[in-house]
C-alpha cells in the first residue's frame, strides 16, 4: 500500500487506529453478549463506551516492545484508559478471536468500498455500451482483421466481465464475513456457541463452523483469488484500450488532460500510461493468491504464519483494487471514441472480412467446403497483396462465377446483415445483474 | 499429466480420441440446430450419426501437419470418412465455437468426475468425524500444546472446509458450463443466438453473454483457483497426519499396507508418503492459476495464446485434484488413529491447558487479569521446568491462595467441561450442505 | 510434457526407460567406488555391466505395487535380471542417492539438449541483427511512435537479452549437476565422501557440501527460475512479433507455408500463432517457479513432498523451453521483414520524432526547457490533429523563428544522425559471450 | 513496506527524498559527463551543486498533479531551487534515463545492506555448526526417525544452503548495477555511449548492452528470484525451529525475552513466532517474482507497466528479506538448544537406527539383500510396537544369529562409527566461500 496507488479511505480504512478501533468493537460487541448470557456485570461494556476513550496506537506498539504480544499490549492499554471495567473484556476469548474477527470487519468495509467502485465502472460501461452499440469497427483475432464487430459489442463484452467479477466479489464477502469468538482453540472451553453468535451478529458476521485458533484461512484465499480475477477482467480493457490508442490503430485514447506531458524528451507524445498503469497494478493484485494460498494449511489449530502474509497483501490487494476500479472507471468514462478512425481500418482490408459469407454462400450452392475455401482464398490472397480488391477478384474468377452470379457475390458484402445480432447481444449485457 | 498421478477416467478424458469425440459431438449439436433453423438441410446430423464414424487422431495430425490447423484438418477427416453431408457443418462457425464449447463439454465432464471423488472425501470425514467426536487430543497452536478438543472436531474443522471446497466447486463448474456458436468474432454473422441457445442446450451448456471469438477466460481463471483451493484444503489436511504421525506424536498414522517398504535403508520405518504427496501435489494444482490468470487479458477478439496453456494444465490441474481426492479419501478411510497416543499427550504438559480456567477464575474474583496471569503464569513456568505438576505448584502458592481455595482450584481442572461443546460444533460441520 | 509441445529427444529424455537406465549407472559408479574403496568385491560392477541387462519398466512398477516401494521395486528387478552381483549393489545407500544423483544426470543433459537450441536461437538472432542493422523503423514506446530506431538494434536488444539468458542457463547448470552418495541422512554412515567424491565424478557431478537425505532443493528452484527467465525473454520477442504483424503495422510477419490456413471461417487471415503460442508457453514455463520454491523447505533430513512436483515440472518445463526455443529459432529465422513498411509507419507521423531535436536546439541558444517544450508541443499537436506538417509549422511559427533560423529547423530533421551510434550499440550485442 | 517489517535504513532508503536525490545525482553524473564531452558549459554542475538544494517531494508531487509527468515535474522543481544552470540538466535524455539509473543506485544500495545483513546471518550460523558440530541428535526424514546426525551437521546444511544464497545475491547484484543514458529509444539520438559510460561508471553502474527506452527487465526478474531463493532458504530453517520446538521434541526453541508472553489465554505458552513470522514473509518475498517476470515482456521499446509493480516489489521484496535476515541472524544466535532432549530422543526408538549397520552386515555375510531387509524389519518391527528392545530382538533371532554372531550384532550398533565423518562435512560448509 504505497500512497501513490492508496485511495485515502483505504489509507484510513488499514491504519492501526482503525485496526484498533476494530478490536475494540469486537471487544464489546463479545462483551455485551457475555453479559446478556451472566458471564459479565451488566453494565460494563456500557461503562467503557461511555468514556469515549481514544486509542493510541503508539502507546499500544510501546507496550509490545515489551510484551511481544500485540493483543494483550492493546487490552493493557485499554484498561489504563477505561479502568476497572476493562477488566472484564476478553473474558475467555484468544487473541485470535479479536484479531480475527476485526479482520473480518475490515476485509467486509474494504469489500463494500471496493464495490462502490466496482459499480462505477460497471455504470461507465453500460453508458459507452449504450452509446457505441452501433459503432463499427473490425473484429480482430490475433491482431488480424476478421469480421465486423460493433465497438459497443466490444465493450459490452468488458461489462459482462465485470459483472462476473461483481458476482464473484459478492460470493467473497460471504466467505470472509466470518468472524469467531470461540477461544483458544475453538471449544469455547469458557465461552458458548450462543455467546459467539450473539456478538458476531451484532457486528454484522456469522460464526465460523468449526473454528480452531483462526478461523479459515481457505475463506480469505478465495476472497484474494476474486480480487485477481477482477484485476485480470481489468487488464484485458486496459490491453484493448492500449491497442486501440496506438498510432497505427487510433480508435480511441485515453483522455489527456490539460498541462499533461507524455514524455519529458518528445513533446507530441500522448500515451496510455493509465491503461499500461492498469496492465502492471493487475499483477500486483494477483500476486497477492499464491500467499493466500500458501497461508491454507496452518499446523493443527493454527500457527501465526498467515499472520505477516495478511499484514501486507490485505491493504495491498484491497487499496490496489480499489485504485484500479477508480481508474478503470475514469478511464471508460472519459475514453475518447473515433468512430471515423475505426471506419478507416475497416476499410483497409478491403472487405477482405465478407470472405466467409462468400463461402457459405458457395457451400449452399453445393460446393465442397474445401473448394469453396480454396476458392475464396485466391481472390483473398491477391488482394491482400495489393493485387485488385477482394470483391473485383472473385467478379472476375471464371471458377467463382461457375458457382455464384456477380448479384450473389454482391449480397455477400452486407454490413448491415453482418451486424444484425449486435442489440441482442449488447442487451444480454445490460440485463445480467 | 503422468500416469503416475493420473487415474485412468482422466486419461481417457482427456485423450485426442475424446477430444476429437467432443468436436464432433458439438458439431453435430449445431447442424441440427440449424437444420431445425432451416440453414442446413434436414437430415444432415442423422445421415452422419448414421455411419457411425470413428475418428482417427492419428489421420487428423497428419492432415494439421499441411494445414497448420487442428479444425480444418478434424473437418477435412469427418469429410474423408462421412463423405458429402459433412460439408454442411461448421456453417457459418468458427473453430472456436468448436474448440471452446467441446472444452466446455471436457471440462464439466471432468468437474463432475472430481465431484464424485470430492463426495467421497466428505463421506470418509463424516465417518471419521462421527467416530472420533469424543476422543479427547490437545489442541496445539504454533505447535505448543494448548488447550483440549477433540480428534472429531479437528477432522470436522477438514470437513467443513472440503464442504466450502464443494460448493466453490459448483460455483466453478457453473462458470465453465458454458459454450459459444456465435462466429468469427462473436456476432453470429452467419448463425443466431437462438440456433447457439439451442444447439449448446442439447449439450447441457448456456451460452457466453458477450462472446468475442471465444468464450472469456476469466471463468477459466476461476475453476482453476476452485481446484487450488480444494488441493488448498488437502494440504491442511495432509500437513496435519504428517504431524500425528512423527514418532514423537505418534497420535494416527497413515494405513502401511503389507508388503510396503519404508526406506530401502531402514526397515522400520513408516513413512507418511501418501501425505507428503498430497503436499506436493497441492503446490502442482495450484500452480495452475496463475498462468490460467495470465491467459484472461487476450488481445482484442482473441488471441491463442491462451491454448497452449489450457493444453497443459486443464488435463494436469484436473486429473492431479482427482488423484489427490482419491488418495486423500483413502488416507482418511485408512487413517489409523491412536487415542491412547492423544491421551498420552495430553497429560504430558500436566493439565496446563487449565491454566486460562484458572486465570479466568481469579479475574472473576475480582483480581485484575494482568496479576492473574502472572500469577499464573508463575505456577506454569516452574511446572513446565519440571518443577512440580501445575496444579500442585498452584494449590501451594500463597498468592493463588488468597484467591481461590483449593477446591476452587481444583473445579478448573474439568476436562467434560471444558468439551461441552463439542457435540454442537461436530454437528455443525454435519448438517452443512 | 504433451507430445505436441515436447521434442522427441524429450520425450526420450523423460521416459521410464530412460529414468530406470540413470538409477543402473548411479548404482554401478557407487559399486565401482566402492570396489575401488574395498567396501564391494572387485569386479561387481564388470560382471553387472556384461550382462547388458535390458530394464522393464512395466516389471518395476509391476513390483512397486506391492513394495510402495519405487527404488527398492528397481534394486529388486535388478536382482532378477544380473542375478548375484547385484547384491552388492546399493551397499550402504539410500534411496535418495540414487534418484538424487541420477535426477542431476537427467537435468544436466536436458540442460546441455536446452542450451544448444539457445545457441540456435542466438544464431538465428545474430543473422537477423547483422542483416537488418541499418533498417530504420520507428521506436515506440507506450506503442506510440517515438523516434528511429533500426530493426538490428530491435533485434540486438533480444539478442542481448538472450545471451544474458545463457549465462544463467550455464550457472543454473552448475548448480544442479551435484549428486550425493552419502546413505541415509547425509552423514557416509555406511560409505564416505571419498567414495562419494569418486562415483559422482565419473558421472560429471560434483557432490553436495552438505546433503540432507537429499540433495538441497534450493538449487532446483533457482534452476527453474532460469528456464522461467529464458521463457520471458522469449515472451518478449514473441510479443513484439505479434505486434509487427498486426495489419495496421505489417512490419514483419511469420513465415507462412504453403497449405497453411489461418482460419477454418476466413481464408485471408494470416495469424502470428507461432508467436501467440510462444506467449502462452512462458506461461507455463514460469509457472514451474513457485512449486520449485514451496519445495525447498522440506522437513528435518527431507520429506518427500518434493518428488511428485518435480516428476511434473522438471519434464514440463525442460520440454517446453527446448520446444519454444525451436520454435523461436525458427520463428527468428523465418521471420519476413517488411522494411517498406517500416518507412511508411516512420513517416506517418511526419517526422514529428525530431521534434526533441529541435527543442534541445533551443535549449543551445539559450530558451528555458520549459519554454522550449511548450513551442515545440504546439507545432507537434497541430500537426498530430492534422493540421499542417510538423517541419512547416515550425517554420511558419514566430516564436519559433525568434529562436532559430529555418536552416536551424531543417538541421534538426537529420535521420543518419540520429541513427549513428547505430553500429556501436548492435556491436555491443554481438561480442557479448 | 509495512513499518512492522522494515528496517529503519530501507524505510530512509525507499522514501520519496531518497528517491529524488538519487534521480538528482544522476542528472549530476550526466551532466558532468557531457560538459566533459563539451554539450554543456563547464562548471554547470558545480553551480547546482554548490547551491546544496534541498528537493522537496511535496512540492514536487504538487506540479505532477499539473504535468501527470513525475520526471518534468521533478526537473521543474529543480529549476525553482537552482535556477538557470539546471536548465542544462537532462539534455538528450529521457525520462528513463534517469529513473533507471537511479532505480539501478537504489537496488544496489538495498543489496549491500542486505549482503550486511546475510553476512550475519552466515556469521550466527558458522557460530552455532562450531559449537554443536558433536551434538547428536536424531536424523528425521518423512517426520519419522531414520538415523543420526549432529545438530553440528544440521546447521552447516543451512549454512551452505545461505552461502549459496549469498553467491546468487551477488550475482543478480551484478545484474542490476546497470543503467542506460541513452536517450528516448536507446539510441543516443542526442547523445553517445561514451557520455552514457562516464556518467554510469561515477555512480558505479555499468550501461545495458543494449536499452529500448529502458533498461532490460530481466534483469529485475532475476534480482527478484534471487531474493526469492534466499527467503526460500530461511523458511526452511525456520520450518525446522518450528518443528525443534514442538513439545513432543523439545529440542530446541528461540529465545523467550523477559516479559514476552506467549499467549493472551495461556500463561505457559511459549510460541515459536518468530519462525512462523520467517515462515509467512517468505511467502510474501517469493510473491514478487511473478509479476517481475511479467514485466519482462514490455511492448516495443518500452511500456510503462512495469512502473507500478516496481513501485510496490521493490521497496517491499528488499526491505521484508533485510528485515528476514535480521530476524534471521538473531533466531540463530539466540536459539537455545537441549542436547540432552535430543540425546532423549535418540533414545526413543531403542536404537532402531541401527537396523541398516544390521542389514548391511547380513549382506557382507553373503546373504540376500532382501531376505537382510525382512529379517531387520522383523525385529524391528517388534520393538516398534513394544515388544522388546531391538538389539535383543535380534540377539534372540535364531534366524539372525545364524548369519551373526551376538558380539557381531553389537558390533553394528556404533554410534561413534556413525558419525565419523561429520568434521568433515562440517568443515566443507565452513570453507566455502
């Protein structure tokens, strides 16, 4: 998490007053359910909230210099602020039932933040979508030109992604909205099931099944694997626009700002730095699955390996996403579109992309496909290297002419008849949840 | 995907003969849609399926070797072999419809033959789970002996992980359950969404919302994190009985079968191998995301470059998760357990896993938790020096007693109640879906 | 390793056959060192060796299903066929010193297999680099045009990148051609590092400084690390060649045989899928990195999780970098260089690449760099929308003329001199080891 | 980079101020190399540095959010600090030149603070093998007690396995301390390779063969693995602490500090957290090789993808490895040992390792190496399961004592003769470099 890529909730959201705060919440949310089941004075989690206290995180890290235990260095400084009743937190809870528990809150509000976001960018698609479902522009495999796509078909294919990701993202918060608060290791040797129940309910959590010292470390890795399959959705846009922007391409670019320089030695260069920024930020965000992975198999009832993993990749992965939807967002949002660009490069190939409706059209006529293939590739061929058009070629093949008459090689090169599926396929996008 | 980790169904499924098998298949599925659709003449499909061809892998290599490509050269061979009426497949489609929806077709198939082995695994769990409920282990955090459970709550702890582990699966097998006959380029320019509806309807898929020439591969990415995570949860697992069966734990071994040789150095030895494997073997599956992560962002309409990966690791990554179910359900089937082991461990930290009662029994009296634990603490440290049994060095502190009688001290030490509540964390596991 | 992406001296190189023929010559340079040491009656090994014993690979694992065994099942086989010498064999060893040692044998002649085709695939750099090292074509960064390279000094970047790829290919060979003939637990319990020092010699290896039961696993990884940065490289030409192909750059492209057909829908397209695949193929080679690294940390004196990773990757990667290095080899060698145009992309953007040129000009006669920046931004953006050439609107701009002369301007737009430490760079390339 | 895991110098090294400095002595290199080459007026470097400017990062980001450019907005904040002169800075450069080259300066400085660091943790290491060369203990391999070793010979595995660490340190060191001053494309359009290797060789770098825009990213991957292999490494002895630790071995453990508390439930516990810690950020620093290798692949002569995954790895693979090694280095030093713990597990199989001195005397005596094998297993196997001590076992087997004599049996069980030659694989991890 390095400010540069760091949205400022996310910089509030992983700062130890917050993570501290979070244990606090935990804290009394398990303290108030301790006293509802007489374990606890009525009373105390009310007493301690009523004096308001501020944590101080450094005092707290000062305390684990020397406790090397940051769980019971932050509940000492808890009851040097809120005194006697602060005795009563924690009353046979683990470390981990605070810290995991916490961690589950904070992974749900990142989750939620991440998801606003997510929204935008899908909101952004669904616009361009809407406002490009009728822009031509050639399909290309392997870089090559082939058949007629619509640019809002193209993009259309980018929001049927990111709502996959949007699904996926929502099945990950399920996984890791799970707290526990079942003790040591997982007996709830001085608590109960209801206990536990009761306060992770109140903080918006469900209890983990069967708990040992953590809970789950399979949860949060399927939660980092949904984080990398929608900075990989991302990357795929961020590599089109990257195409598209390129001189010899020109159908879009990303939006240049005033007073921006592309480069600080060639005063004329726009380049798409977003998109490439995308491109890297994407890897980073992945990077973050084989740790998660490697933190599943913790011995017996856990050891604290996953612990560093998780102090690191968790802001990381989450802040990272959460940049990127920003930008991604922005830059769908302002994408500058050149449909006339994208007509030109239509045109190049010479509507060599009508090459298969000729086919089909010799196949129906009961010619062998194979035939029919050979056929259409010399007319192809020598247009492709600049040897007359593609339609004049096969008007002046005697062997095609044996096969279709020169108003049946015409109705072949139909734009219109070529795109005629473009709304169902734009509207399959725009319904999906 | 070596025959060493390969069981014979995967082989089978993943050979050319099938794969070719599946093409075919899926080429079939589409003529008679179009036949219903009136692009292709009624009969077509039957007079094929009539003849009852059988597919040469070795003829259609020979015939990629000329045409550099593996569908036109598939084709080519249908023609060789069912002659006239093969021309009219693959009308209006392109390789990909084929290529994708048959990959589809592999794949499901494969899902569902890892869904029977995954069933299989949570059935051994449940049986041991059941059996094992009150056999009392220590539970162990960072390899210290901590607190009691039991052998039943540890497996079921494996139980409900390999449980999430299915329903993940499923999810997975939903995102891959799907095919494209849309076209070159996704825009079913000689084809309609309702043959492609049709067509991958008979085959048991749903079609992409936004095809471009294939269908998108972050749903790819997805299945393949679901198997990391499954081989994930088998690690714990496998990590776990290579702890139980150290000789100085000695708590449950794998199954030696007779005639098994440990070492070919030492002869008595017994060696946990089948879960060192399943260790290794989980690092294989897992190592499978990233690449299927990296084959996502493909350029514009598509480029292969995703194929060459798919050919590697969707045989590999499915086949080993197979394999490792296998032998993980077989390990927990044969797993032999010691409980009189357990019993012997337990008691080897003399009843310090009471400790936290203790502690907690104090703070109740109303002594501040930090004094409580030291006190505690105290009587714990010379015990685990060897200075006297934990229990006694607390009965005979002065301090410990001006709190508790002794008594009171001994009510801490109650193993049924520190597992009360383990019969309702068991059958949580048990009821989960 | 699927037979389409292995060579067949790989194939050959992995097989059983191959495998079980390593552990026999380990086992006869341990017994020929122990003749040599007085451990084993001399002449064991002769009498071994003239009996030219034809492994059965079918028989070992035939064996192995009842000993669970594979090493013992191999010594047993063995037995069968050389009948009383072979009892001699093995004395003192472990399992481990035979596969380790032979494993190393394995590796190292994959390696010498792999570093000859690196040396093809240099060649075929060299050839290219020499040829086409005056071809100027337009540098790009962020994929927008910047200024004139040459397509030898393109080419020479690859080349040297190459060459760096060699040299760690050559010390990842070192680190890996280290056997251990040492028994059990590394300890020459039953043998001695003089004996250990002799057999491995003969074999070419050198022995472990300090061996568990096994050889040190970090050696390994860093041996991957190597095939995983060589397939990078690769993936760096590959993609540039996918981007030279594209029809709005045309640059260069792969060689197209006759009979070759890009597409089953369209006749004309004509697709870098060499390149595409080479992509996907780094993919997988790269992917063999992290199990090799969750391999090092094996248990105590070893754990076996190692063996079944490396029985995947070690065959998997080593084919598949051989196989992409053919592939690249020919890809480099067969590449058609389209140098008309290359010019014509250089002069699509009307030599706005000079446009640095002129600004440090006006940074000599004295104008802030700032200020500078600005001019020259106006005239390039004018020019970069269409609006007049970039040389003459410069010449026609006063605040331009206020600072140089229009000779000045025209003096900047000087191609030779822009390209002429051309020679120097692509030298640099050349003599490099 | 969290605080938690950073040392203070890689905290002061990866700030913005660092950062900006460094770029500022590059462009003081370079332009001291071109006054020398007579592009700029002498003394214009020294007029900078004699005005000892103080960079301010806040200032500097502020003109970025204008420019989008870090490099411009940088330049334009030293021309605010040092006035006319600095116009001269950066002539015939581009962006890279300088953030490669500083980046080269910063990864160079990182690695001889880690080199420090690995020095200690080599230097605690030789300490430790000297002083347990002769400590025996039991050899484990599967988990399960094979034969023995000393804890002497243990360690000095790890210290070769460091030693090779360090060699690959210094090795990618050598990989990295290249920078490039080679303008736009790498071509020295406005500049030469003698300017470039003047400014590089005063900042100790050396020029990359040949740049695009920047320099070649394999290099970084490189660096990255090698990082990856050293954090590989530790894990490995951490594994092994944490599994010395375990209350059933007991044999060693890390250093408990006064005051440090093991559990905030569980006054006795007494956690390897360090090892664990060691355990999950080797996680963290393997993580970063993926993405360096995916920004090997940059497009034509440069993207800037690679950028923000630099951003992130760097500061944080360099910084989480010293911070590894520090914690390393003092787990080494402090590491208290329990020879007689090991000595009282030797002792628990009942000299079961001797079974191989047994069998190999059988096979001396002629007999059959798998009738030797099955006669051992049977004693062994006896013991194993509680009937009887081993020795006596065989002493008492007819069928044992017809091959050896009772004083030939005890003959076998030697201890001293076991490990005669641990000097001299002790010696060999000592000696090497």
């Amino acid at each position: 998490m390095i400010p540069r890529y760091t949205p400022s909730d996310f910089s509030e959201l992983w700062s130890s007053r917050t993570r501290y705060a979070a244990w606090l919440e935990v804290e009394l949310a398990a303290c108030e359910a301790m006293e509802r089941a007489g374990l606890v004075p009525n009373g105390t989690a009310l007493a301690i909230r009523s004096r308001d206290i501020k944590l101080d995180p450094e005092r707290i890290e000062t305390i684990e210099q020397t406790t090397k235990h940051d769980v019971i260095a932050f509940l000492t400084h808890v009851e040097e602020l809120a005194g006697e009743p602060a005795r009563f937190l924690h009353m046979g809870m683990t470390s981990s039932d605070v810290l995991d528990s916490s961690f589950a809150l904070l992974l749900v509000r990142a989750t939620d933040r991440i998801s606003v976001r997510l929204d935008r960018y899908i909101a952004a698609l669904e616009t361009r979508v809407r406002e490009h479902r009728h822009t031509p522009m050639i399909g290309r495999s392997h870089g090559i030109h082939a058949e007629p796509v619509t640019f809002g078909v193209v993009l259309a294919g980018h929001l049927a992604e990111a709502k996959r990701g949007r699904a996926r993202l929502f099945a990950a918060r399920q996984e890791i909205a799970v707290g526990k608060i079942a003790g040591a290791v997982g007996t709830y040797a001085h608590l109960s099931p209801a206990i536990e129940a009761d306060a992770l309910g109140q903080l918006g959590l469900r209890p983990e099944t069967v708990s040992t010292q953590v809970v789950a470390r399979d949860r949060h890795a399927a939660y980092f694997a949904a984080l990398g399959l929608l900075a990989a959705g991302i990357e795929r846009l961020a590599t089109n626009v990257r195409h598209w922007q390129r001189n010899e391409v020109g159908e879009a670019e990303e939006k240049f700002t005033a007073g921006q320089k592309g480069s600080s030695a060639m005063p004329h260069k726009r380049n798409p730095i977003a998109s490439e920024n995308l491109c890297g930020l994407a890897r980073v965000v992945r990077a973050a699955i084989t740790p998660a992975l490697e933190n599943v198999a913790l011995w017996h009832e856990r050891d604290i390996s996953h612990s560093s993993v998780e102090r690191m990749i968790a802001p990381d992965a989450t802040a990272t996403i959460a940049f990127m939807l920003d930008r991604a967002a922005s830059l769908v949002e302002g994408l500058v579109v050149y449909p006339e660009a994208m007509k030109r490069n239509l045109d190049r190939t010479g509507e060599l992309f009508f090459s298969e409706a000729v086919m089909l059209e010799m196949v129906k006529k009961g010619r062998p496909r194979q035939r029919a293939y050979e056929l259409v590739q010399k007319s192809a061929m020598r247009a492709f290297h600049g040897d007359g058009r593609f339609r004049d070629n096969l008007r002046s093949d005697a062997d095609v002419l044996a096969i279709l008459k020169p108003e049946e090689i015409d109705a072949c090169f139909d734009m219109k008849h070529a795109l005629r599926h473009v709304d169902a396929i734009v509207d399959r996008a725009l319904v999906e949840p």
